[in-house]
C-alpha cells in the first residue's frame, strides 16, 4: 500500500437531510392525550402543588427599595451594579409607515441571547416532552409551564451566583441531544431592543436516563395541545418553541371537519396557495426593504419626552401604553430565592387574532407586515390584528379590529388568554384568537396585508425574524387545532 493511500480520509458517509421519521412520531404523540395526566386531572393537581411548594411572593416596591438597581447619573437608565442582565432605556423611532411617523419610549435592552429548551424523549413508542413548572414574577399565577430550559446568558453563566440551570447538558457540551429545531427568533419588537433567544428542541436517545425533579413533568404533544387551550397553563416561551416544530404528518384529526380538513391541507405543498411561497417572501422583503424604513435610536432614558418618573414608576402622560414598576420577589424554586427587578408593566389587555379562511380546501392566514421598534430588521409578519384596545381612540383601532372582536361565536375556533414574556413583563396578557373571515370582510386589502397559508407562515419559522412572537403563539395555537 502507498504512502499517500494509507493516509487517505475515509470515504465520506452520507446521512438523510431531514428525519423522515419525524412527521409521524409527532402525529402520534399529538393524538396520544386521553388517559393521561391532562384528562385525569392529575396534571392539575401537579400544577397546584407546584404553585404551593415554594411560597412565592411578588410585591411592588419604590424604586428606592431595589436591591443592586439604581438610576445611572449620566443617562437616567435603570441598570444593574454588575452591568449584565438588561437595562431600561429610551428609544426614539422614526418611520415611513404606519399611522405615527414618530415617537420615543422606554425599553428594555437585554443584548444577550437566551436559551428557550425542551427536552423530547420517546417511551413506550410515543415522543414525550419534558416540561416546566416554572415562576416567572409577572405571570398570572405566577407558575406556568415553561421549556425544559429557559435561562438568559446571565443565568446559566450564574452571574447571579445561585444554583446551576437544569438540564443545561442536554443542549450545550457533550451530552447534547440531537437537534430537532434550533433557531434564533425575536422577542416583543414594542418593549425589547433587538432582544433574540435561541428557541431549540433536541431529542434524547430511549436509553439516556433523564432525572426528574419535581418542578418537571413529561407531556405528550397532545396533552400539551389540550392545555394551550386553557388560559395562562402555557408560557410565552413554551409556546414560541413549540411553533418552531415540524408539523405533524397528516391524519385522522381532520377527516369531516372541513376546517381542521383545511389547516392539514395548508401543510401540504401539492394542495397549493394563493401566492407562491417565493411570491409571498417578495411581497415582504419589498415592504421591509422599501416602505418601512424605521430609524430607530437608543436616547437615555431622562431624555425621554412624554414620559415621566416618580417614585415607584416611570408612565406616560397620558396614561397609555405602558408603565416601567420595580417589584420583590421571593421564589424557592429559581436559582436565586429572591430579588428586587424593574417590570414593563402594559395598560390593559391584548388582542391578537388571526383572521382565517379556506381558499380552493387550503387554510390560509391573513398576515400583516407590522413595525415594531426594536426588532433587528424593523418589521417581522404578525398577526392581523395585534394592539391593546386602550391605546386607540374607536375610529383610530387598527384595520379588522372590529371584524374579530365582534365575531359570531360559531366563526371563533380558538379563544384562550395568554401571559406575555413572564420575567420582564408584569400582567401582560393578550386574547389569542383564530377566527373564520365571513363576507364582510373587504375584497380589496391594505398592501400590508396578504393570504397566507398557515402551513407556508410555519415554513418561515425556520429561519428567525421572519415571524413575529405574537403570530408564532397563533401558529401553536392552530397546531393545537390539528
């Protein structure tokens, strides 16, 4: 043998692009949810516990009482003594589109880029994901379920030096999982600045044994699918994760109901669309590259007008949009057991609603190409209606506004309030709908608005920033449907 042959490369082994197992194994997991801790009630029982195990506590304070925060001397920003975690700042934007060409507001400035986990596994042939009872200081109820993994930079690092994140092995170092889904996708464009976590699924192999600890339990996708249709069970973080899976193979779930016949139809490339999905991608980047040119700097925070400070929170004058508060918390179970932390705290409840309807047997969405201010890219496909009602004068709310809150209940297919982003934001709810267009419905449509199959909008969620936290909660909740 030659000198050169014996130190050859071995041939190269090729493996499958996608896991063509996958499809199914969610189908089935997605229909396995009968006789389990959801239907039993056990769940519930878990969760209780949970919430009454650690004696959580969350009160609003003066700024004055915060622990480790203080308003900078030069900026006015809120900040922390370590420089790490966020800090709260001003924004000024400018933009070519929309009904306000200009404004300036606090924000939350949080440059690192977190970790939004679950843990799959199969047992007994059925995929399960492992799920946590987790507090967040501003969630209703305090205790939802959120990813295996969901911890900032900070957190798993322990700049705060208190015990380590659950789990972490799975998903960085040797022990990780292989990857179902991992993506960089956004956080709320009004109230995070360029704010982007990793949403990741890894599955372990049967045989890796999982310790289970007593704020985690193991969920099917259709136990897990059964509590997105409960108010505030499902965290904010879960459910962006949950919207980056594949889609479940078609099957049963939607023979004589041509609904749900419909949105597995709009998940089949062969079943068409109204546009392409390149015709769709154009139609966006257009809007984003030449229509929507947002400007949008960072100011301090005293330099903010409009707003104002006092002793205990930072409003607007008018009392709309939001406000910027300073809590306590105590909670045994996080890492920390307890601390002081400023929240964005929004003025009333949100709505965000897709409007649907079935062209040619095909499911399709009405999307919005919305501004948002901090996004990375200025504008991301949202739903078609996301606002909060109190922020706008009747004849000002936003197009299709009155065409989903004042939909016949037979033309409703989902209706469920849920908690935004839990640790920075305090009572942050929104009513998620998906409700059936009827014939009122105008013919001819803004040029920020275009039909979408579902199927085609979760296409996108392989590739981050295209679609925004609000539309991808929806999209869960129209895989719940399926």
């Amino acid at each position: 043998m030659s000198a050169a042959a014996a130190t050859a490369a071995p041939p190269a082994v090729l493996g499958p692009r996608e896991d063509t197992t996958l499809p199914a194994r969610l189908a089935l997991s997605a229909a396995v949810s009968g006789d389990g801790p959801v239907a039993t009630g056990r769940f519930d029982r878990w969760l209780e516990e949970r919430r009454r195990a650690h004696g959580f506590e969350v009160h609003r304070i003066p700024f004055a009482e915060m622990d480790a925060w203080h308003f900078a001397g030069d900026t006015g920003n809120l900040v922390h003594r370590t420089g790490r975690f966020f800090t709260v700042e001003g924004l000024h934007v400018r933009t070519d589109g929309g009904p306000v060409p200009e404004w300036y507001q606090p924000i939350i400035r949080q440059p690192e880029v977190g970790i939004l986990c679950i843990v799959a596994q199969e047992t007994d042939g059925v995929l399960r994901f492992l799920m946590q009872a987790k507090m967040e200081p501003g969630n209703s109820g305090l205790v939802q379920l959120s990813p295996t993994i969901q911890a900032t930079r900070s957190n798993y690092t322990r700049v705060h030096r208190g015990a380590p994140v659950r789990y972490l092995e799975y998903v960085v170092g040797p022990e990780r999982g292989r990857v179902v889904a991992d993506v960089l996708q956004s956080e709320h464009g009004w109230w995070f600045y360029r704010k982007n976590n990793r949403n990741v699924v890894v599955e372990l192999d049967p045989g890796v044994e999982v310790p289970l600890h007593d704020d985690f339990c193991w969920l099917t996708l259709g136990e897990i699918n059964t509590l997105m249709t409960r108010d505030n069970v499902i965290n904010m973080d879960s459910r962006t994760v949950l919207s980056c899976l594949p889609a479940p193979a078609p099957g049963a779930a939607g023979e004589g109901d041509a609904f749900r016949s419909a949105l597995a139809a709009s998940f089949d490339p062969a079943a068409g669309a109204l546009s392409t999905t390149a015709e769709v991608l154009s139609w966006f980047t257009g809007l984003r590259a030449d229509h929507h040119e947002v400007e949008a700097t960072r100011v301090p925070l005293r330099d903010v007008p409009g707003w104002h400070r006092t002793d205990d929170e930072i409003v607007r004058e008018d009392g709309r949009h939001f406000k910027v508060v300073a809590v306590s918390v105590r909670a045994g179970s996080r890492e920390v057991g307890g601390w002081t932390q400023p929240l964005l705290e929004p003025v009333g409840r949100g709505v965000a609603a897709f409007l649907v309807r079935e062209f040619g047997g095909v499911l399709h969405a009405l999307a919005h190409v919305k501004v948002e201010g901090g996004f990375v890219n200025a504008v991301e496909l949202g739903p078609t209606v996301q606002c909060r009602p109190g922020n706008y004068d009747p004849a000002d709310r936003p197009h299709f506004f009155d065409h989903v809150v004042n939909a016949a209940p037979e033309r409703i297919r989902f209706d469920a309030v849920h908690s935004e982003e839990g640790g920075r934001f305090r009572n942050a709810e929104s009513r998620y709908m998906v409700v059936e267009a009827d014939d009122s419905l105008p013919g001819r449509l803004p040029p920020e608005y275009a039909w979408v199959t579902v199927g085609q909008l979760a296409g996108l969620l392989r590739h981050g920033q295209y679609v925004n936290m609000h539309a991808r909660t929806l999209l869960a909740c129209l895989s719940a449907l399926r």
